[in-house]
C-alpha cells in the first residue's frame, strides 16, 4: 500500500534560507515519520522557529524541498492551502483573536475553510474543548483567560482542523512557571494518542518524556541528532555539550 | 485612645474649604468680567440680549442652501451660514475618507514608488499650514484660471473656469423618484438576502454568493425602475452666455477650494490613521489565521478589518471633528458659512459678545455629537477583557 | 547592474504586470512633473529684473521670477520692522532656532534648560521691543513675519504649558468641583474653532477690562493662543499622567510625601518624560496655527507674503511668494516632526 512505503510525513531535503545576506537555515535535512514526535532545541537564533516555519508555508525557504505527506511546498498557493489543513500550528504568543469568544475562535476555520455546518463545528470544538480540559469557557473571550488557558485554547482551535502534524514553536515560552504544566500536560496526552509532532521547545523535563527524536540547531545547521536517552546523557559535539550544560544547570 | 485629628488637619474639611475658594474665585472674577463688559458695552451704546437675531440683515450672501434675501434676519442668515458649515463638513468627510483610505493602503503597497508617492503626499500635506493651502487652492482657482471663454474642459461638460466649477446635471423626472424607492427597497431585500445566506450556510454549510447578489439587486433594481420608466435622460448642460455659465450644477471657486483644500489636507491625516491601523493588527494574527488554511481574503475580512477597525475609528471621529472646525477658515476665503457669517454679523451690530458666543456654542454642539457617537462606538466594540 | 538592486527592482517594482503597470505611469508622471518644475524654476527662470513687469517679459510667463524674491525677501521675513533695525529680528529668529536644536539634546534636560529658555526668552523679547539699554523702541504693531510667527508660538506653549499642567492635575483631582470646572474648561476649548477663540480674544477682551485699559493686538492674540492650547496640551499631560504605573503614586505616598511633593517630585518628572512626543505634535499643529493671527490682523508670514504680491511694481507672483514662505513652513515642520518620531523610538528604547 502507497502509505506504508511512504513513511515519512515530513521530509526536509538541503533546505537553505536566506535572509538578506544572513544564512538562517544552512543545508537543513530531516525526516519526520508518523507519529513521531521531534523536539527541536538550541540556542536563540539557531533557526529552530525558522524551520518549523518553513513547514507551513509562513517563512519561504529559497533552496531544498520541503514535502508534507507527500505533497511537496512550492509557491502554488494550492498546495500551500492543502498542506495547511493537514498541519496545525501553535504559536509562542498564543495568537488567539480578541474580537471572537472562544467557541468562535475554534469554530471559525472549520466553518470557512472546512465547509463544516455550525452544529457539526460546535460539536468538535466542544468535544477538544473537554480534551484540554477547559469546557466551561467556551462563551469567553481571549482577553478573559489567564495565558495557559489562552495557549490551551490555542492548541484546540489547531486540533479543530484535524491536522496529521502539530507544529508547536516555543508555546511555554511566553507563560507564568506555575501555568506551564497545564500547557505540558495537554501535549503529552496528544503525544500518547499518537501525534505526529515537531515542538521547539526548552523545556527538557517535557523532551524526556515524550521525544523520540531530539535535534540540536545552532548557527542555523542541525548539530546533532540522537534519541534523547543518548543525546541527554552524552553529547556528541561540543556546541550541544555547551548548550546543555548552559539550560540544564538550574 | 485615638486622638480626634485637629480640625485644620482634616482632609475632608479642607477639601471642602479648598473648593469653596476655587469656586468663590472662579465666580468672583465671572462678576467681575461681566461687570466691565457691561459698563464699556453701555458707555459704547451698544445693545445686549440676542433681539438683534430678528432684525434685518441687509447684507448678502453669496451661496446658500435655503432661500434667503438681505431682507431676511440675522437669525435666518446664521442658519443660512451653519447649513453651509454643514454641507461642506459633509462632504469634505466623504470625500477625505475615500481620499485617505486609498492614500493609506497605497502606504503599504508593494510597489515602492506607489508608497514613496503616497508619502510624500502624506508629509507635504501635513507639514504645512491649513490656511496656506487653502488660499494656494482658492488663489489657483481664483486667479491662474481661465476666463469662462477659455473654460478647461476635463471632461465633456465639466467646465473649470475663474466663475468656479460647473457640472451637467439631469433634469427631474418623477421616474428618478421611482428609483429612488427601487434603490431602497432593493437595500432592504438585499440585506435580507445576506441575513439569509448566513442561516443557510450555518445550517448546512454550503456557501451562496449573496453578497453579489445583493449587489446586482441594489443596482438592478433602479436600472430595471429607470427603463421602466422610458430612460428619461435630459441633461441640463451648462452653456456659454455672455460672462458667464447658465444651467447645469455650479460650485463657486470658494466652495471648491475650500473643499478639495480641507478635503486633501484632511485625507493626509486620515491616511495615516488607516495606515497605523492596519498595521496595528499584530502580524501573528494572520499568521494564525494562514496557519489554520484561511484564505488571504477571508483573514482579511474575518480578522484583520474587524481588529483594523478599533483601532482606526476613535482617531477618524477626531478627524472628522477637526474637519469640521477647519471649516471655520473659510472667512479667510470669502466662503459665508458660520464664521463669515457670524463676523459679519458682528461688524453690522456690534454685539459682539453674542454673536461669538452663539457661534462657540453651535460649534460646540457639534463637537459634542461626534465626541457623543465616538463613545458609544468605542463602548459597543470594545475588546472584552478580565 | 549590481544583481542586488536587479532583484530589489525586481521585487519592489516589476514582481506582477499589474506593478510594472502602476511603476511605469508612475514614472511618466514623475518625470512630466520633475520636467515642468525644472523648466519653470531654472531653464526659464530670471533671475535679475528691475521690476514685475519686466520680469514676466524677459522669462515670457514661462519661467519663475526669483528676482521678486530677491527684492521682496527681507519683506517677507520681517514686514514692516524698520528696515535698519532688522538685525535685531533676525537675531532673534537665530537666537530661537539655537535654542530649539539646542533642546534636542536629552543631555541638558532639566532645570538648565527651562533656565536657558527663560533667559533667551527674555534677550528675545528685549531685542524685538527695544526701549532699554540702547535699542531703539519698535511698537509691537510693527513685528512681522518669521519672528511674530516664532514668538507666537513659542511664548504661546511656553505660557500654556505650566497653565496645561494645572489643568490636568486638576482633572485628576478628586475634588469634585476641581475636577468639574476642569473638564469644563477642557472640553469647552477643545469644542471650538482656534479662529473662533482667537476672535473672542481679539474682540471681547477689551470689552472684559475696566475702562481706559487697552491691550496691545499682540497681547490679546498671544492669550488666545494660550488658552486654546492649554486645553490640548492639558490633555497630553493627562495621558501622561495615566501612563505612570499606579505603584509609583503608591510608594510616594508610602514614604509619606505631600501631594505636592508627591507631584513635583516622583509623578510629573515621568508624566512628563512619557508627554514629550506628542507635547511636540502639538507644537508642531500650534506653529502651523500662528497663520489663522492674519486673519485677526496681525502680519505674520501670511500677510507679508500677500502684501508682497499685491504690490502694484511687482505684482502677481503667488507661486513664488507662496512657495518661499511654504518652504519655511516645511523645513520646520518637517523637522520638527523627525525630531518627535526620533524621540518617541528612543524613549520606548529606554522604557523597555
């Protein structure tokens, strides 16, 4: 069958980015199969944020191919549309719209993009609702929620859309320590259910427990790539030896 | 035990006594000014109390929307001079925010000429004073156009001369009466329509284009009323006689410099209000909105101008309010709306004091609507917040 | 061609039919316009003529007459200030521009500065009025032009701006009538046409004093000026005051500081740092706005500039007339409003 050879849902191939005369992503390659789960780390500027972005079309990467379950992003706008539907994102700033309540805010690309009835739309919005456990809010508006609600609602309003890939940049980054865990939590259980998933992230505790494959970036390159029982307990290349020593000292 | 704070010491009392002497001065130095205003007025043999608003005017004006003659009072000359403040605030507002919207996205085009241009529109127009460009708009029209023989002709008809500004205008039929009524009740059904389509596509999800069908109804509807009525389409088209134009619709050079100079400075300002408006939408919104497979024209219209527009109305209203102000500048041109008016009542009675004080509180009516209709916009679609 | 700027062309320029569309007829327009103003302001410009009418003659209406404004120049930037005592306005005008760059640097902030401002201020005055210590006196019916438009403006805010600050204290005042008459006032201003204050100014306030006082045109334009501004300027130290974050007003009060310590010391030196953008706006609007005194009867740029055109051996140059004194209006404007924008980015810088 076509989809058992295919394994790959993701594939990077010799990715170059360029802004400007800065090289941001330098001959980026990688596969993600289904249902893997990749955490991507590094110090800032390495080009994390960039690659994820390159994946749903919202930076252009001018050399290399980016494939999404077999569909290959280029600039049809067609494929580019197709991708999306199949890959959600979560964002560092949340990104919630102010001006819709929250049922509006998960229901509102289901409803425009999916053609799904009102009813139908509901349904499923309440139905992730409960799965990141905040069913009572559904009638608030973003601007109501503290932020690990606001970032939970975040991840709902991307599962809306049934995405086989959950791209996460960064989504604790921007939150109070003790709303952290709630944010965690809710990724992990999407991890046991399977998810394809590719998360940067600093949180290593997360990584641990849930990564199957860790990638350290720097200076827009992958350094290393190893499992994270390897790539924890012993480093390969100095730069990722320095970094770990750097984050995981507190 | 508590000891009662000394009398002196409380902070109620001497609030209450601070305020008693503020108002006792405020109030004081009012007497005082309206007592040497009442001996220099009476020692200058003039009158008081707004009687004078009955009698007769005798001077003339220029434009006026309602019939008025020198016989008439200075009652009916002031509202002759407010309905002009009002027309030329009307559709300089209309006219500015069309300008300014078109300036405004120009300042984020792609194109770069298209936005260095529409900047140095922007900062040229907002660098210098009002009063100038009004007087470079009336001069060039008063004085650089040509004589009514050597009338520019822009388009057919359109006649651009020293006299002002004259445009064909159709001739009455009742049929335009008919489409009037047509172009109503086809708003109404077209509305309908929409209100329609939305419960529709709620309900099963399937889209029907009745935005373009309300469209082709509000303009059909006229068109299907005007052929109906057998395409009456007389023009009263301006014609050269002796010094001037006769027939057809005609602005003066005042009117016409005083609109297209509050006009293009006002949509200089108002292009700038677009501009930071929609830039305000912080770019993570429609990136999430690309994220989730929306397309460019459904972010737009779902969340980029419903957050645009927060931002953008409050500092519009202040435009329109200040537009409407700057209409006050017309004395300097000659153009009689409330200003000219007022002054010129003034010089002829000599009661001064009323007639500005009337004046300010006109325009301080106005000022209160729009700061009025800016409340309840801002309170209506306020983001809600803990 | 440097393949950079190839594809900068590219994208910014050419990337769609539609662009390289707008891009061309934008171009063609351009160089039209550049091409007439070229051709009028030098190819068939004169530039020496012994009056207007053999002025026109030698460019035969086709070119710009810079000979007007060699002769009328000084007219035009100081009116009818004696002509032998004109350095004594220019001198003045300097004296402000100096003034004004030299308040640019954050540096001298601070009680130096208020003190230099005062003093120029007072040199300023002294030069243009005369009558003591060895300058002739020069009634302020005479002041005219560039330096009227300057004084006007500057002693006007400098005037209106501890008035402002009064105001919006008061607003904020728990005070119930405090607060009333303030809103009153601020409102009421803010309401009505700067023409229609001027003209209240102008007109009414003779009739306000006891019989026999006069006040000089001047005067009574310059309180107008500074009363309207009061209003606006009140409410840009409201927002200022508003931004200040509630703890600081907390921790004055904590360490037992009066309200009037409290304010001099701890609210207003921040309300105010945060004000200084938009303070500049307004001085930028006010400056514009000294051109409405023309049409009370005093004889700014406006009026010279008109006077110069209606001059019956040289008349009718409105465009070089209009344009000189447009020029003038710009380039301050025009900086000014750099200056403001380059402040706000540096103030946010150091907030942050």
């Amino acid at each position: 069958m076509n989809g058992d050879e295919r394994k790959a849902m993701i594939e990077l191939h010799h990715v170059h980015k360029w802004y400007g005369a800065f090289h941001a992503l330098n001959d980026v390659s990688l596969e993600v199969a289904r249902g893997e789960k990749v955490v991507v780390c590094g110090p800032s500027g390495s080009g994390k944020s960039t690659m994820i972005r390159c994946i749903n079309r919202l930076e252009e990467h001018q050399q290399g191919q980016i494939i999404v379950d077999g569909i290959e992003l280029t600039a049809d706008l067609k494929q580019i549309d197709a991708i999306r539907r199949e890959v959600g994102m979560v964002f560092q700033q949340f990104n919630l719209f102010p001006h819709l309540t929250v049922m509006e805010n998960l229901t509102l690309a289901p409803i425009w993009v999916r053609k799904m009835k009102r009813s139908e739309a509901e349904e499923l919005a309440m139905h992730f609702l409960e799965r990141v456990r905040i069913p009572e809010q559904a009638g608030k508006y973003p601007g109501q929620l503290s932020g690990g609600q606001q970032q939970r609602v975040a991840i709902a309003r991307a599962l809306c859309m049934r995405p086989q890939v959950m791209l996460f940049d960064e989504p604790t980054s921007a939150l109070d320590p003790e709303m952290i865990k709630e944010v965690l939590d809710v990724m992990v259980g999407l991890a046991e259910d399977g998810m394809t998933m590719i998360c940067v992230t600093h949180e290593m505790g997360f990584a641990r427990t849930v990564a199957d494959l860790m990638v350290f970036m720097d200076g827009g390159e992958i350094v290393e790539r190893a499992p994270p029982e390897k790539f924890f307990a012993a480093p390969e290349s100095e730069r990722a030896q320095l970094f770990l020593s750097r984050i995981l000292s507190h | 035990m508590a000891a009662r704070a000394a009398l002196w010491n409380d902070p109620r009392l001497r609030a209450a006594l601070f305020q008693a002497a503020v108002i006792a001065g405020v109030v004081a130095l009012g007497a005082y000014l309206v007592h040497n205003t009442l001996v220099n007025m009476a020692r200058q043999g003039i009158a008081t109390g707004f009687s004078y608003l009955d009698r007769e005017a005798s001077f003339e004006i220029g434009e006026s929307l309602i019939r008025y003659t020198p016989a008439d009072s200075y009652g009916r000359a002031l509202v002759v001079g407010l309905l002009n403040t009002l027309l030329v605030a009307a559709l300089g507002v209309v006219l500015s925010t069309v300008l300014g919207t078109v300036i405004g996205i120009a300042r984020l085009s792609r194109n770069w000429l298209v936005r260095k241009l529409a900047l140095v529109y922007v900062e040229t127009l907002r660098n210098l004073p009002l009063l100038l460009q009004l007087i470079i708009w009336w001069d060039v029209l008063r004085v650089s156009a040509p004589p009514p023989r050597q009338a520019w002709e822009p388009l057919p008809g359109v006649f651009l001369s020293v006299r002002g500004i004259v445009f064909p205008v159709p001739v009455y039929s009742p049929v335009y009466r008919d489409m009037g009524i047509a172009f109503v009740a086809a708003l109404l059904a077209g509305w309908a329509v929409v209100w329609w389509g939305r419960r529709h596509r709620a309900r099963t999800g399937r889209a029907v284009p009745t935005a373009t069908m309300a469209v082709a109804l509000a303009l059909g509807a006229p068109l299907l009323a005007f052929l109906a009525g057998g395409a009456p389409l007389a023009w009263d088209w301006p014609t050269l006689r002796a010094f001037n134009f006769a027939g057809g619709l005609s602005l003066s050079p005042e009117f016409a410099a005083l609109l297209f100079g509050l006009t293009a400075y006002t949509a200089a300002f108002i292009a700038e209000i677009v501009r930071s408006g929609i830039e305000g939408v912080s770019r993570g919104q429609t990136e999430a909105a690309s994220a989730l497979g929306l397309k460019r024209g459904q972010t737009l219209r779902l969340i980029v101008l419903p957050q645009a527009l927060r931002i953008i109305v409050p500092p519009m209203l202040s435009e329109y309010l200040a537009l409407t102000k700057n209409s006050s500048l017309a004395i300097a041109i000659g153009y009689p709306e409330l200003m000219s008016i007022t002054n010129t009542t003034l010089n002829q009675t000599g009661q001064a004091v009323e007639a500005i004080a009337l004046m300010m509180a006109i325009y301080l009516a106005i000022s209160l609507v729009i700061s009025l209709a800016m409340n309840l916009y801002n309170r209506r679609i306020a983001f809600v917040e803990r | 061609m440097p393949p950079r700027a190839f594809g900068w062309m590219r994208a910014n320029l050419f990337s769609s039919v539609g662009n390289t569309v707008t891009t061309l007829v934008a171009l063609y327009v351009i160089a039209r316009v550049a091409w007439g103003v070229v051709d009028w302001g030098i190819v068939h410009a004169v530039w020496t003529a012994p009056g207007g009418r053999a002025c026109e003659a030698a460019s035969h209406g086709e070119g710009a007459c810079w000979a007007f404004l060699r002769e009328w120049y000084r007219f035009i930037l100081f009116g009818r200030y004696p002509y032998f005592e004109q350095w004594r306005p220019l001198f003045v005008v300097l004296l402000f521009v100096a003034l004004l760059l030299g308040s640019c640097d954050r540096r001298l902030w601070g009680m130096r500065i208020a003190l230099l401002w005062g003093a120029g201020l007072a040199v300023n005055l002294w030069l243009m009025l005369g009558g003591v210590f060895g300058l002739t006196y020069v009634p302020t019916e005479l002041w005219s032009g560039l330096p009227l438009t300057l004084i006007l403006a500057i002693v006007g805010l400098a005037l209106a701006f501890p008035l402002a600050i009064v105001l919006a204290l008061g607003r904020r005042s728990r005070m119930p009538a405090v607060r009333g008459l303030c809103v009153a006032y601020i409102e009421l201003v803010r309401g009505v046409p700067l023409i229609t204050v001027l003209f209240m100014a102008s007109v009414m306030l003779p009739l306000f004093l006891p019989e026999g006082t006069t006040i000089d045109k001047l005067v009574r334009a310059q309180a107008g000026f500074v009363l309207f501004y009061a209003a606006y300027l009140a409410e840009v130290v409201r927002g200022g005051l508003q931004a200040i974050p509630a703890g600081q007003e907390e921790a004055a009060d904590a360490l037992g500081l009066g309200y009037w310590r409290k304010t001099r010391l701890v609210i207003l030196p921040q309300a105010l740092k945060i004000a200084i953008p938009p303070l500049v706006n307004i001085f930028i609007a006010g400056f514009k706005d000294t051109t409405l005194v023309t049409i009370i009867g005093l004889f700014d740029l406006i009026s010279t500039a008109s006077n110069a055109i209606t001059d019956p051996n040289w008349r009718g140059f409105y465009v070089e007339a209009y344009g000189f004194i447009a020029l003038l209006y710009f380039v301050f404007c025009f900086f000014m409003s750099r200056y403001s924008q380059a402040l706000e980015r540096s103030l946010a810088r150091d907030r942050r």
